[in-house]
C-alpha cells in the first residue's frame, strides 16, 4: 500500500468537521513479482487516479487479477480506509463459486452489466463525481470486448459500420474520462482480450479490440501470456502467467515478470517468488533438480512449505526485492554526462 505525499488530496467533509486526507496512491496486484514489474516496489501495485488495462486470450487469469486486487482492499486496507467496490460483469465472465473459494468477498462487491457502452460511460462517470465520498473506489470492467454500443443493437447482422463507431466513441469517451479521474480517489481497471493480426509476419502478432484509446489514456497496460501448465507430478493444478508491462507512467515500461495462478487458491505469491529465486540461483540446485537449503535436500514444494511454516514472507519478499535490484543496477547502461557546466 502506497501513501500520498505532496500530492495528497484533501476534501472536505459535508459535516464541517476538520478535511479528511484522502493518502492512498497504490494499490498492490495481489502480485510481489508484478508489484516489482509495476513500480519496482514491493506492495505498489496499480496507481489510484489512472486507468489500468489488463489484456490476455481466454482462460489466463485477468478476471482473477481483478478479484486479486479487490480482495488487496477488502482484507488489507479496509481496516482503516472506506472502500467502495464495483465489477461491471458485462461478459458473465465471473465465476461467483470459485471467486468464494478463493476468498472474494461477494456481499463487499457492487455487481453491474452495463447493456451499452452509453450506459457505462455514465455508471462511471457518476462514480467518478461521487469518489471523494471515499477512501478508495475500484472499478472494474470485464470486458472492454463484451461492451456494445447502441449503434451496434440497432444494426442489421453483417453491417460494418459498428467496430469504428465503437472507437471513436471510446477515444472520445477516455479522452474526457482521464480528466475526470486524475488524482482522484477511483482506479480504473478494463479488461481486453487479444485478437490475432492476420498476415504479420513481424511486430506484434495479436491485438486488442476496440482501437487504440487505451494506448494513449491508460497508465499502465499490462499483457499477459500463458507460460505452460503448473503441475503437481502430473495433475495440472494451475497456469504460469508471463505478464509484459507494455506501457506505464508509474515507472520504468517494458519490465516483466512469471507467476503462477492456482485453480483453487488464487495468485501463489510465495510459491511465485520462489521460483523467482530459484531461476536467479538464490537458492541453488543440486544434481537432482532440488533445492539445497542449509544442509538439507529438498523440493520446491517443501520449500514453499517451511517458508510458509515459519513466517517467512517477509524475509522472502525482501530477498527478491534484493535479487530484483541487482538484476536492474547490473541491466544499467552508464554514460558520461552529455551536459556538464565549468
């Protein structure tokens, strides 16, 4: 969690009483490893005032990252900030029993599906006014793709006009709404899927729908991709997530990093960072594949294990933060000064 510094905002409260300071700036990913990614910082994740964009195929995880940073909220700071939470589900991607599972707080969430883009435009922008009224407003849209415009439901099927009309609505739409928002107390987060570009042969071979309004309005834009399967011997248990910070205004772009989601659990943040170790050769290998911890043999799972057991966390998360840091001063190009006075 973040704190505003001299950029804190203060609102007045309608009783008269003394300003409230409104001090929250970052909300974590539910992620140490994408934390890093995001804002080389161990528990800032996405900044309070900004769009975010999270794009990926099906089946990788984006709503969950959604569901993540929500329960950041509800378990982590509502203690001692008023927290106001809202999921635009327009394409029924959520899946409520598996969300309990994993500890998302249902009866915490304001659940919507905006029939148009219109009527979400003016859901947001309602919210957007009404932010000062909170600590912290999230809102989330899932997705982006699933939106339809009112153009688009009066069309005849095969029309073509629609895709256009939905651009320009929306540059137009994020164009105003990033005004709206600035250092307000909202964060912003819209979903995308990819598409293919059929025929390149270079460059970037998927897309998003939608145009290119994100690409200019959102502050960060993250990407993700499916690494391969994460088993335990050979039953499949989750996924292992490459994430690409392609845009971000909160620090360095271009960064990236792996996590791994579990079916039944959510972000595996300890068993993430350990992996993150391990290919980094914090903790070294011996001939068989395992671990050597002390004067002890054991598995990555075991490891995880006695870290968890023991509290570990912390010191965890602090030793990737250290392997982070030097892979970043090591990555560093050093040039003389191009301007020097005297």
């Amino acid at each position: 969690m973040g704190r505003r510094k001299k950029e804190s905002a203060v609102v007045e409260d309608s009783s008269n009483e003394k300003p409230i300071e409104r001090d929250l700036k970052f909300v974590s990913s539910g992620s140490t490893n994408l934390n890093l990614a995001l804002t080389n910082s161990l528990d800032d994740g996405y900044p309070v005032g900004k769009i975010v964009n999270l794009v990926g195929d099906k089946q990788l995880g984006k709503s969950l990252l959604c569901l993540e940073v929500m329960m950041y909220a509800h378990y982590k700071l509502r203690k001692n900030y008023d927290i106001k939470m809202i999921y635009n589900d327009v394409e029924s991607a959520l899946n409520t029993e598996n969300a309990v599972q994993i500890g998302f707080p249902i009866d915490a969430i304001e659940f919507r599906k905006s029939p148009t883009m219109e009527h979400w435009q003016k859901d947001l922008e309602i919210e957007a006014k009404n932010s000062d009224k909170y600590d912290l407003v999230i809102y989330v849209l899932d997705s982006l793709d699933a939106i339809s415009t009112e153009t688009e439901l009066e069309q005849e099927i095969g029309e073509k006009t629609y895709g256009m009309d939905k651009q320009k609505k929306l540059s137009e739409f994020f164009r105003k709404l990033t005004q709206k928002i600035d250092n307000k107390n909202i964060l912003l987060i819209v979903v995308s899927q990819i598409r293919e570009n059929i025929g390149v042969s270079f460059g970037e071979k998927h897309r998003r729908s939608g145009g290119k309004a994100l690409d200019f309005y959102a502050s960060q834009i993250v990407w993700l991709y499916n690494k391969g399967q994460a088993k335990n011997g050979n039953v499949t248990t989750g996924i292992e997530i490459k994430a690409k910070v392609k845009k971000n205004r909160a620090w360095k772009p271009f960064r990236e990093c792996d996590f791994n989601i579990l079916f039944e659990y959510g972000i595996d943040d300890l068993g993430s960072m350990v992996d993150f170790l391990i290919d980094n050769k914090y903790y070294m290998k011996s001939g068989s594949g395992k671990i050597q911890l002390g004067d002890k043999i054991i598995s990555r799972e075991e490891l995880i294990q006695y870290l968890s057991n023991n509290n570990q966390e912390q010191e965890t998360k602090d030793a990737v933060k250290m392997v982070w840091d030097k892979i970043e001063e090591d990555a560093k190009v050093i040039r003389k000064p191009k301007y020097v006075e005297g």
